[in-house]
C-alpha cells in the first residue's frame, strides 16, 4: 500500500458480519484435556493458514432444521454449529446418532460438502434432532470492523459424545486433530501457530478449568478486555488505526511488540487523537501488567506509518527508531531520532533489515528467535504494494522480496491485511504476481504509446478509479525495463526496445 493520493474515492465502509457459529469440541485425554482445532486452508480468503474451531457461516436452511429447545434464531446458530461440525469434523451431535453406519455417515456428510443435501433434511430423514442442551452457549464474537470480512459468531462448547471419532477431510481444511490445551498454548508461544482472539481464548479457558467451570469465563470474555486483544502471536499485539492510507485498506496495523526489555510500538500512523486513543489505552494496560512502552521503531516515512510519532513520543517520552533516510523525512514534532541501519540486532533477536524499493529508508524487522517479520509495506495481505517512482524503485523492490523469501519467514506481519502464516508462500506469491504483471506491461509496448494508454493495456483488470495508482507502478516497471535495455522512451511514448 502506499499514502493516500487525493481525489482517490474512500474505501467502503464495513461490512455487515455476517452469523456464524464455532464448536470448541473437547475430551478428556490420557494427559489432560484436549481440544479439537483445524487448520484452515491457505487459500481462503478469511485466516487462511490459521488454527481455529470448527465453525462456519449460518445458512439460510439452519433455520429449518429440527432442534429441541431453543427457538427462532438461536435455534439456527445452534443447528449451524451442528452441521459445521459435522462437515468438518464427521462428529454428529444429534439424537439418535449412533443408530448410523460408518457409510451412512460418510455418504451424507459427503452429500452435504456437496451441496446436494442439506442438513435439515438428512435429520428429518434419519429420524434424528440436534439436541440444543449438547450446545453451552460459550461466548459471542464480533469480527472487527478493519477486516474485509466480517462475522457475529456465536461459540458453543460440546464435549465429544461416546463413539464419536473427529476426522477432517482435505479441502477447505488442510488438517486437523486433538490437541492438549497447554500445548496448543504453547505452539502459540512459540510462534508456531496463529490464533484469532475467540480462539485464544477458549484455549486459555479450557487449560485453567474443566467444563463447566470455564463457562463464565467463556461467556464473559469481553473484546474490549485483556482477552480481546489481538495477541495473533505471543508478545505480538496488533491496535489497527484508522490512517489515511490507499484503499481498499483503511488502517495501518500498529504493531505492539514485547522485546523482552518493554516495549516496542512499530508504526504509531494516525494522526487522529480518537484513533491514538486506543493505543494509549492498550499502553496503560499493558504498563500496569509491568510491560511499559520503551521504544516506536518506524518502517519508513509515508504518512500513515508516521502519523501519530509526534504526540505518542511527547506523551509518553519514548525514543524513536529509523534509518537515516526516513529519519529526515518525519512530520514536525517527531523528535530526534536514533539511526538504525542493516544488520543492526535490537533487543538480541530482533534483525534491523534495510529494504528500499517501496521508500528509499524502508526498514523490516526480522525475529530470529520466532522467524516473525513485520515487513511494513514490503507486503500486502489486501492488496499489491504501490512502487511510485522516483521514491519508489521496482527492481530494487523485486530484489529485496527474493532477499526476504530466503530469509524463511514463518510468518508475515504487514502493515496492512492480516498476517500470513506462511511467508515464503505469500513472498512467492508476489513475486509471481509482479512477473505478470511485467509481462503484460511488455506485451502493451507493441504498441507504442504514452503512460496512460500502455497502463490501461497492461492493468485491464483494474477499476477506473484506481488507474492513477496502477499508472505509478506501471511507470516502475517500465523504468525498470529501460534500465534493462527492453524499453525506450521517445519524448512522452514508450515503446519496446
């Protein structure tokens, strides 16, 4: 992404969640208790690549589905969450169930993945009924209101019925089985895995407490709370603020980090006071519980990475971090700043990496101890990274992405999206996307024409309003292809070499 280029329309405001329900399915196992947690596949567009519960959007059918107590809406959810842990899972919790074969089973669990039954009239079928006292209401969770996709999920918490086994089929789901609580807690801690905050939560519930003495805690977890915050990752705390960026984003990703000697806030971008508000609440909090605020290391210099420098660091007193090339460039009021270049290790894990392309003084800043990148606007998880001559350098940009998949990263966290639990994937991903576009820009050169005309051949798939940001990284990319002797520029048109 990139600062926000006037007379750009504002990014549509967010969507409606959507409802859903999620099932935290649990046992008693030889070493404790245990729970059940999916890997959801990388390729879907809402925590690809996350563990989670097994869980789903409600279907407009839910409703029909028979299910003994409760009535209109929450009977619904409840009947969601049945049939979302059965396509998931094969677990079927439901009156009657064990009165199925093996193949029986299978064959309607197929048929419902299918979308050529739906679940309601299996049970009517089967003579079966969800039974509601089977589903303890545990907790409801808002998606929140930065993220593209959004839902109101509703979790239940359901002990594994005897004879039940949980089995999960390659698909949407890349995996998934039971998992001791305390160690799932710990492949959290680890960086092994990345975890949404209802998921966290329920894990951290079902580790102290056997149901159903958890149930309040589930029940009563506010998002506002410690237990809301958007701890993805130890020691890794995202506060998204409103900030006047590109769209399709509306926020930066404010990264709060716990370095082991307090902590660390990268990219404080919004000058909003309201905005910032959230942030020194979390900073209060998180002073009070012995973690206080040490540092505010800055990516680069683009307004809505830098937007709030000025009065975080005069209220709070903190020192701030940049390479020298964006240290120059910072609103006023900012402060002097400590110089950090290539190489340099900051707190003994944390790698100072030098990666111009997007902004000359471009800064990422690598874990060793976990392999977590914060790579600032090097990745999208939203969109592509706009490349704006002269700033912006588009083979200087391409080498520093090859430089970062050969670190390995297991996990990136951009500036703006999500982070993706599989850098080198994503890494790879926009390499391939940036050598397509490359090779469209170089089939519009055949015929000559001047910066508009070869963006509109070349970004063909891009909205109307957006073509004067497709028009800056077309001209690095063409920029680049003159550099490299396989483009020319004859007074305003350019043409293949």
């Amino acid at each position: 992404m990139s600062e926000a280029i006037p007379g750009l329309p504002e990014a549509p405001p967010s969507p409606v969640p959507a409802p859903a329900s999620a099932v935290i399915l649990w046992r008693e196992g030889p070493a404790g208790r245990e729970l059940f947690w999916v890997r959801r596949g990388r390729g879907l567009r809402f925590a690809g690549g996350y563990h989670a519960f097994p869980g789903g959007r409600l279907d407009r059918a839910d409703g029909a589905v028979p299910v003994s107590g409760p009535r209109r809406r929450d009977a619904a959810l409840v009947a969601c969450a049945a049939r979302e842990l059965f396509e998931e899972t094969g677990v079927l919790v439901a009156r009657g169930a064990e009165r199925l074969s093996r193949a029986e089973r299978e064959e309607a669990r197929h048929a419902l993945l299918q979308r050529r039954l739906d679940f309601g009239a299996f049970l009517v079928r089967t003579g079966l009924e969800v039974d509601a006292a089977a589903f303890a209401p545990a907790g409801r969770w808002v998606t929140p209101a930065f993220l593209p996709i959004r839902f109101d999920a509703s979790f239940f918490l359901v002990g594994l019925p005897r004879g039940e086994e949980a089995v999960v089929w390659q698909g949407e789901l890349s995996g998934g089985e039971f998992v001791l609580a305390s160690h799932a807690l710990e492949l959290w801690e680890r960086g092994e895995v990345l975890l949404h905050p209802p998921n966290l939560w329920g894990i951290r519930c079902l580790a102290r407490a056997a149901p159903p003495a958890c149930l309040p805690a589930l029940q009563g977890a506010s998002q506002s709370g410690p237990e809301g915050r958007i701890e993805l990752q130890k020691g890794v705390i995202d506060v998204a603020l409103r900030t006047p960026t590109l769209p399709p984003a509306t926020h930066t990703n404010c990264w709060v980090l716990d370095t082991g000697e307090g902590l660390a806030i990268v990219d404080p971008g919004t000058p909003d006071p309201a905005e910032l508000a959230q942030l020194d609440e979390l900073l209060d909090a998180l002073s009070a519980e012995g973690l206080p605020p040490r540092e505010i290391w800055l990516t680069h210099h683009h307004a809505d990475h830098v937007g709030g420098v000025a009065r975080l660091r005069s209220r709070r007193g903190l020192e701030v971090l940049a390479h020298p090339l964006t240290a120059d460039r910072l609103p006023a009021g900012a402060g002097p700043v400590r110089p950090v270049e290539e190489g340099a290790l900051l707190h003994g894990r944390f790698r100072v990496l030098h990666t111009p392309g997007h902004a000359r003084g471009h800064l990422s800043f690598h874990d060793e101890r976990s392999g977590t990148l914060l790579c600032g606007d090097m990745v999208s998880t939203l969109s592509t990274i706009v490349i704006d001559p002269p700033e912006g350098d588009m083979a200087e940009y391409l080498r520093q992405l090859e430089r970062l998949r050969a670190l390995a990263p297991r996990t990136l966290f951009p500036a703006h999206g999500w982070p993706a639990p599989n850098g080198v994937e994503k890494l790879d991903e926009y390499l391939a996307h940036r050598r397509e576009r490359e090779a469209k820009v170089v089939s519009a050169l055949a015929v000559p024409g001047a910066l508009s005309e070869v963006t509109r051949a070349a970004y063909g798939d891009t909205p109307a309003f957006m073509m004067p940001v497709a028009e800056r990284s077309c001209l690095a990319s063409l920029e680049k292809l003159r550099a490299e002797g396989r483009a020319r520029l004859d007074g305003d048109r350019w043409s293949a070499a």
